[in-house]
C-alpha cells in the first residue's frame, strides 16, 4: 500500500474513534466502555472496534448490544464522514489490552510508544 493510501485510511480509523467514542459515552449503560483501537480494512469496507468493558454486565453482553445497533452507529458515521461507502461495523473484545499494559508496566513505556514500534 502507498503511503498515501495508508495515511488516509489512518486518518480515518482516527475520525471513527472519536465519533464511535462520543456515542459510546450517550450508550445508556452502567459499565465502563472504552475503545481502545480501530481496524480498517485496506479496502475501507469493513471497520472492527475493539473495546474493553468494566462495571456490572459481561463484556459478550455489550458486545451483542453494540452489535446489535451497529445500524444506528453506522447510519451516524455516514452523517458525519462524506465517505463515498460508509464501512460495516464490527465490535470486538480487546484481549491484547491487559497484556500490552502488564509488558508497558514492565518495561516503563506507555501502550501508545509500544503501538507505535508495532507500527513502524
């Protein structure tokens, strides 16, 4: 992929975050929902969120909730991105988080410089 491909689709990975994030914090729950990264394929047809959970309901069930209203959340997308196809949502379980965090502590680096290394 060409850098400039590359540095599109990383913009918008980076405008999905903030607008899926603005709308997570309107999601009426009692839990604590942050997420921690986007994926988008190198076709720009599909997004995957990977979120982590922390309060009362299971993370499969906020999982299934959010899944369940990908419609709503896509449909929001498409109001606020002028893209010429708006991606299919996908939100997913961050399981690498607590492991990169625990390797971060260990080493004295945030998980945003060892993200980084892993991208470059």
């Amino acid at each position: 992929m060409n850098r400039g491909k590359q540095i599109k689709r990383e913009r918008i990975e980076h405008l999905l975050r903030n607008i899926i994030s603005s709308e997570l914090l309107n999601f009426q729950h009692n839990n604590l929902i942050t997420l921690s990264r986007v994926e988008l394929s190198p076709d720009m047809s599909n997004a995957n969120f990977f979120i982590t959970v922390f309060g009362d309901k299971s993370v499969t069930e906020i999982i299934e909730e959010l899944n369940n209203r990908k419609g709503y959340f896509r449909k929001v997308i498409a109001k606020k991105l002028n893209l010429r196809y708006t991606p299919s949502l996908k939100f997913k379980e961050e399981k690498n988080f607590l492991n990169r965090k625990v390797k971060a502590e260990e080493t004295g680096e945030s998980t945003n410089e060892q993200r980084s290394k892993r991208d470059s």
